[in-house]
C-alpha cells in the first residue's frame, strides 16, 4: 500500500515538474512593430512580426495568431495565422496587396525560428487599435497561450486648409469691419486652432491673437468621404484700424507653420504705424474725435490769420506817397551834384518873360547839362568850332500843387 502511494506521489512529481517546465520555458510571446508604434499617415507601410521568445522544453507548437483589437469593438479580429503543416493566411475579409501575409511553424522549435509576419501597405488612421501576438503550444502536461498586446496609433496629419476673407478687398479704411474664416481638416487626433497676428518687417515675431470675444470655433467634426481626418472652422471678426496697414493675421493648427494660413490688412491712405504686432495693445493709439476737431479749428485760425495780414500789406502799399524831387525852388537849397554829368537848375521866375510863362500855371526851371568835367579833361582846340549842341538848354516842367 505504501508502495503504490509512493508510486502515485512520484508520477504526480513529474506530472507537475512538467508544466512548470512548460510555464518557465514559453516565456512569452514577442511582438515586433516596425517602424514604430506610432505612425504618421502617408508612411508606406507598418510591419509585425509575431515570434516565440523561449520554445526550449515544450514539446510542439500548434499555432501563431495576429489579431486587432480596435476602440469600441469588443472582439478581436485576425489579421494572419499559420499552423503547423500549413501556409499562413490572412484574416476574414483581409485582401491584398493592403495586407500581405508570410511565416513558418515548426512543431517543434528549439531556436525559435517560427514566426508570423502581417506587413499593411499605407496605413491610415483605421488601422489604428490595439494588436496581439498569440502563440499557442504545449506538451504532455497541457497548453499555454502567451499573449503580446501593444497599441498602435496612426496619425493623420491637417490637410485642404483654407482662409476666406469677407468683403475681400485690396485696401481698407478704418472701422471697416473684416470677418475671416479658416476651415479644413485639422488631422486625426484633432489639432487646435490659434490666431496669431504681427506686423513685418518691423517683427518677425508672431503673437497670439487672444480677444476670445473676437473669435468663434466650431465644434470638431468626424471624418467624412472615407477620410481619416477630422474637420473644424474658426472665425475671427476683425475690426480695422489706422495703424493696422500691413499687419498680418494668420490662422494656425497646433503652431506648426506647415498648417497655417495667412492673410494682410493694407488701409488706405496710411503708412505702417509700427507697434509689435499685436493689434489688441495698440487699440487707444487711434486719434479722438476732440483731437481731430481741434487740429481742423487751428488749421482754420492760421488761415484766418495770413489772410489778414495779407490785406493789411496791401492798404499800406497803396497809402504810401512817391518821392519828392527838389528843382530848388523850394528854398532847400540845390540839389547835390552828381560825380559826372551835374545838371544846373536855373529859376526862371522872372514874370516878364513871355517864353516862360504858362497859362496853367507851370514853373519852369532850365536845365544846363554842362560838360565842365569833360572839357577839363578833353580841352578843345581853339580853331575847333564850337557845335552848338553845347550851349543847348534842356527844360523839364514842374507843376506846383
């Protein structure tokens, strides 16, 4: 009896010696994604491998499985499989050449050469999930499926952005009034829309936009036409201002330039009026109506004022009196002898000569245009006749007011 107990004690021994020697060796499962776990759409293609790590001790493999596990659903779907003895196929539903499908099974595998390979041509953001690598096998003392379960994500980047500007227009005054609209898809995950707004060349540097009373963002909505990628809009209602020629407002999804869109304000009629670039730390650097109402009364005064002193200039050009020139007869004396040709002015008052008198009143005086300084420097010869045009007498008029 104690023999037999001992018997059923050893058998039971070896029994469990057995599967823990299964358990130890089939360590895990390996499931190699390449290039990465995270991969951006447009990439051509993502390839896994699913492998035994440790086989040694177990007595046979029975099958390798890639399956996909995706958000909301609550059943895997396989992607591959082989089994020993036969070729690897590809899941229900699976087609090529998106899914291609290659590996090989040996039963019993000492160096783990048995793999299976899912290779997906242009992955987009459905082939997102998480994925798991199964390998079943076993001995005489049972089975064991070891799992390997990694998520994968597929991103997609923004794309058919857009800017619409409403009125659209070449220039602006200011106080008009400018809405503008970007929309498109904003990639998978969703990215956020920002406005930013500078001012160039005078910065390089943009600045958020951050009067949220100004701007107005859609709700995200979810991909359409078989695409991957959400969509969204924005609108910022815009004021224009005196300063604002040349500024620049863009719209913006997660700050990457790549995904951005750009619009310029240009205002009649102005220069660029500086500042940093953002419009919202410029708004009280616009003139008043009380500042513009009392440039326009002293433009007006000044005007006044020229047009008075130019009327005074002219009554006083026109009440000056002409220049009093002497004859002599006015007692002050002879008038000053110029340096060459002196004339003598000689009264002729005598009332009895009848040549000189004038029934209107006039004075004459005669006017001797003597040559003394040219004869003291040019005598005459004493045979030379004399022309008569020296002893000429000249006479001028002069009426007495």
């Amino acid at each position: 009896m104690d023999l037999r107990v001992g018997v059923w004690l050893f058998n039971l021994l070896v029994i469990l010696l057995s599967f823990i020697c299964l358990i130890t060796d089939v360590k895990s499962a390996e499931l190699d994604i390449r290039p990465s776990t995270n991969i951006q759409a447009g990439a051509p293609t993502i390839t896994f491998r699913c492998q035994p790590t440790i086989v040694s001790g177990v007595t046979s493999l029975y099958r390798l499985d890639i399956s996909r596990l995706r958000e909301g659903v609550s059943t895997e779907q396989i992607l591959g499989t082989i089994q020993v003895g036969k070729q690897p196929e590809l899941g229900p539903g699976l087609t090529s050449p998106k899914y291609t499908v290659s590996g090989s099974l040996t039963a019993i595998d000492t160096v783990s050469t048995s793999f299976l390979q899912i290779i997906i041509q242009d992955p987009n953001c459905n082939d997102k999930g998480e994925y798991v690598c199964t390998v079943t096998g076993g001995n005489s003392g049972g089975s064991l499926t070891p799992k390997k379960q990694t998520n994968v994500t597929v991103q997609e980047n923004p794309s058919s952005l857009g800017i619409n500007v409403v009125p659209s227009k070449s220039e602006y005054k200011s106080n008009d009034s400018i809405s503008m609209t970007c929309n498109g898809n904003v990639g998978n995950p969703a990215k956020t829309w920002q406005w930013q707004t500078r001012r160039f060349p005078a910065s390089i540097q943009w600045n958020r936009y951050t009067d949220s009373s100004d701007i107005v963002t859609d709700d995200v909505s979810p991909p359409i036409g078989g695409s991957c990628s959400y969509r969204q809009q924005t609108v910022l209602n815009y004021r224009v201002k005196a300063q604002d020629d040349g500024l620049e407002i863009r719209c913006i999804l997660d700050n990457t330039e790549e995904f951005s869109q750009n619009f310029t304000i240009n205002v009649s009629g102005q220069n660029n009026g500086g500042g940093d670039g953002n419009p919202e730390e410029n708004k009280g650097d616009e003139p008043s109506d009380a500042g513009m109402i009392a440039g326009i009364v002293i433009a007006v005064i000044v005007v006044i004022v020229i047009i008075v002193i130019v009327i005074v200039v002219v009554v006083r050009r026109k009440k000056t009196p002409g220049k009093d020139y002497d004859t002599g007869e006015s007692g002050k004396g002879p008038v000053p002898r110029e340096p060459d040709h002196d004339p003598k002015y000689n009264n002729r008052n005598n009332p009895s000569d009848d040549y000189h008198k004038n029934v209107e009143g006039l004075h004459y005086a005669d006017l001797e245009l003597t040559r003394a300084e040219y004869r003291k420097n040019h005598p005459v010869p004493n045979n030379t006749r004399r022309s008569s045009e020296d002893s000429v007498t000249e006479y001028a008029s002069v009426r007495v007011a």
